[in-house]
C-alpha cells in the first residue's frame, strides 16, 4: 500500500458548491488539507433532475464508502432499451449483464441530482470543510492565489480550484482567449420530471414509472429518455435548437413547457402524454470547444475541474462520472508523501492523467447523442434495421452470445466503465514516485508547472476486461 501524506498539508479553495466541487473538498479534506467553498447560490438550491452514474463513478462513490448511502436513494439499472420515436416499437436493447457487472464490481446507477449533492455536503461538512454561500467571484490573482469577492472580501489559498461548471469565471484565468472561441451546438437539451405516483395513474405509463431500463425513444431529428430516480421520472430531450430561446439559461431556470419546441408531435402518444403531465423544463444550451490545452496556470497555484475543465454535452451519461474521477484523481495525488514543494508537479500530473480519458469521453457523448437523433433518411434507416437485427441476439444470456457481437457491442463501454481514477493515481506514483521524491524540493516548486513527460493514454486500469464466449474474466 501506498503511504498517505501527513503532514505540510494545504489550504485548497474551491469556487463552485457543484458535485464537482463537493466532491474536491470532501475528499481533499479527507486526505488532511484545509478546504474552503466559495458558492455563489443559497445552499437549498438543488436540482430534482436524473444523474446517470455507470460503474466507472459508482465504483468510486464505493471507494469512498458512499455505498450505504448510495444505495438508499439509487435505481439500478437492468437494460437500456431503444424504441421508435413515433410508433413506439420496440427497436434494440442493450442488456446489462449480471456477470458483467460483477466483472466491473460496480453498478449503473440512477441517482436523483439533488440527493447526491447532498450526501456529498453532509459528508464534507462533518470532515470539516467550510462553505461561504451566496459569494459570488469577482476577480483571481493566480500568482498570489487570491480571490476577491463581489462584496470585497479576499480569500487566499495554496491552490484554487475551479469547480464553477460550464460558465466558469475561473476557466479565463487558466486557459485565457482560447475559452472564449467555441461553436453554438445545433441542439438543445432540455430537462423535464414527471412525479411517479402521477404516472401510475394512466395505465398506459404505469409501467415506465416502475421500470428498471433506461427508456430512449429515436425520433426524426431528436431524441427522448426518461428514467425513474426517487418520486420522480426524469426525463431528458435533444431537440434542434431554437432562435425564440435564450442563450444563457441555467440548470436552475425553469420554463413552460413548449409542446414545439419539444417536437412532441414526432412522437408516439404515450411519449406526448408523458410529457403533457410536467409543469416546467429547464433547456440548456452547450457550446462545442476544442479541448482546452491546459487546465493548470503556470503558477501552479489554479487548477480546473469538471465542467470548468471539459464541458461535456449536457446531460450525458458522463457529465457526473468525469467529475468524479477528477476529484478523485486531485484528492489521491495529494494524499502521496509530498511536500508542498511539489504541488506545482502534482498538478500537472493531475492535467496529464486526465486530458486524454475526458478528451475521448467528450467526443463519445456526442456520437452517442447524434446517433439517436438522427433524421429521417437513409442513415435513420440503416440504423434502425440494425437495432432491430441485432435485438434478439442482445437478449441473449451472455454465455449464450457469440464473442464477435460481445466485442462490437461492449468494447467502448468496457473501456469507459473499467477504467479507476484512483488506481491509475497508484500507477503514476509507482511509476515516478521515486523519481518525485528524489528531486524533493529542486526544480519541483519554482514557479511553473513540473512535468515527468508522461503519456497518460498509455496507462491502462488494473481491471481489464475480456469478452469470450465462457464469460468475463477479470
């Protein structure tokens, strides 16, 4: 086992009350620094809205024995399953296999957003976290480390984190003009809850209310899911985006319902039913970036996370997971034996184990999204004929599937499921660790980001998985 750092431990401020940011400080916390939360909300905002946490991020809730707490509010998912948009018909599945599940040793989880955000501010609160609400940024100083407030308060820090989201008043400051080139996405996605218990009331959606799958419904030009977390079913649209909308609204902004924007009329009854029982939707824009170069200031003294860092497609089934491999990838790096002298190196190990993974998931989640929203034509065609053609072997018992179809339908999912941040951490330390503690103090905390060189995209998890037709082998 590694030995934990105990002593010349930091001040970390962290900008954004976000999962992102809860889960920074609760952790940074954890592993014996002093963490403050600049947020700049009242702390009863919390979203009602659906997370998605595949194994990937369950596993690391588990390693940091969330897994009690976890399972008192979670859904866990069985299958996910594919329908036409217009007609309903059952189109694919993709079956979520106990044995490979037991392979990953975690599950795909459905989580309501507000009770994971605050199981996160329970926890970081009782280690010992401070939390400055309704304290809005104003300015940051990245070589002194200093933040100044909209009402002139000035915090300072060893390291501020920016954990802001996707409009990050701090992401300017590391990454400079570059965050501000960017392309308007050619979709909206647009969040809406319907309460279960009103669901049940309709025959025809009884069943959804109750239902373990993720239910996707392919329409001409956009796409419906919808899942059950708590009392609530969550259900998320990707429609093409409208000029009537506003281009700045938030997760917390809520609208009526607007049956055109919505395209509701391009989809089956019970969907449009479904729909009609929600009282509000919060739509979301995203700009399309090219991944930013650098997420660490050359004072080593800021450092991005989460949406900050790498704004994903919004409401992915990634958004959350990224987050929490960043903090847990942060939080472990300073729990190794260093000094602060070697803050400004373990932040670029930071940038460096994270850019390629959050890089390719980025460009996933919008293949993903565009494949279920394809328009009505010969691609739509081709891809339903495929799903269809492909069901009855989906449904298969693992054992029973032939290795080829196994392969071409786990092995992207396999790669993002399997991968723990924190082991990879381990990996790097084991890798340079001697190097690290060898050059203690020279050249490690001179002002500038250190660098080893290393390829992160050549590091592979501890837990690898491969399909065969006798099952998953660890």
């Amino acid at each position: 086992m590694i030995p934990r750092r105990d002593s010349d431990m930091l001040s970390f401020l962290i900008i954004g009350g976000s999962i992102a940011g809860l889960a920074c400080a609760y952790s940074l916390r954890e592993a014996g620094h002093k963490v403050t939360v600049l947020e700049q909300s009242d702390q009863g905002c919390r979203s009602r809205g659906g997370i998605r946490s595949p194994p990937n991020m369950t596993r690391l809730l588990n390693h940091w024995g969330l897994g009690p707490a976890i399972s008192k509010v979670a859904v866990r998912a069985n299958q996910f399953t594919f329908q036409d948009g217009w007609t309903g018909e059952p189109l694919g599945v993709l079956v979520l296999h106990d044995k490979l599940m037991k392979a990953l040793m975690a599950d795909f989880l459905y989580i309501q957003h507000g009770e994971l955000s605050s199981i996160f501010f329970d926890l970081a609160r009782n280690a010992g976290v401070i939390f400055k609400y309704n304290t809005r940024v104003d300015s940051i100083d990245p070589w002194a480390g200093s933040v100044t407030t909209q009402n002139g308060s000035t915090f300072t820090a060893d390291v501020i984190i920016g954990a802001d989201g996707y409009r990050s008043v701090v992401r300017p400051v590391v990454v400079g003009s570059q965050c501000m080139r960017g392309v308007l996405d050619k979709r909206v996605s647009i969040n809406i809850t319907v309460p279960r218990d009103l669901m049940r009331k309709h025959e025809d959606l009884a069943p959804l209310a109750d239902s373990l799958e993720w239910t996707i419904w392919l329409g001409d030009d956009c796409a419906m899911h919808g899942l059950q977390v708590k009392q609530d079913y969550a259900i998320v649209m990707h429609v093409p985006s409208s000029p009537d909308l506003p281009k700045h609204e938030t997760w917390a902004e809520q609208r009526p319902i607007d049956r055109k924007l919505l395209k509701l009329d391009r989809f089956e009854p019970r969907a449009q039913k479904l729909v009609g029982l929600a009282t509000s939707m919060t739509p979301t824009h995203y700009v399309v970036h090219e991944p930013f170069d650098n997420w660490v200031h050359e004072s080593g003294k800021v450092v991005l996370v989460g949406e900050a860092a790498h704004p994903l497609m919004p409401n992915g089934s990634h958004n959350h997971s990224m987050s929490i491999e960043d903090a847990m990838t942060l939080s472990t790096l300073f729990s190794l034996p260093a000094t602060r002298q070697h803050t400004p190196l373990l932040l670029s190990a930071y940038e460096e184990l994270r850019q390629a993974r959050c890089v390719k998931t980025q460009s996933s989640e919008r293949q993903k999204r565009d494949f279920i929203c394809l328009p009505h034509g010969p691609e739509q065609r081709a891809r339903d004929d495929g799903l269809r053609g492909a069901r009855e072997r989906a449904l298969l018992d693992w054992d029973d599937a032939d290795d080829e179809f196994l392969r071409d339908t786990w092995e992207e999912y396999i790669e993002l499921f399997a991968f723990d941040a924190k082991e990879a951490v381990e990996d790097w330390w084991t890798k340079w660790g001697p190097a690290v503690r060898a050059r203690g103090a020279n050249g490690a905390g001179t002002g500038g980001v250190a660098r080893y060189g290393y390829d992160a995209e050549n590091l592979k998890p501890r837990l690898e998985i491969s399909v065969r037709r006798d099952g998953v082998v660890i």
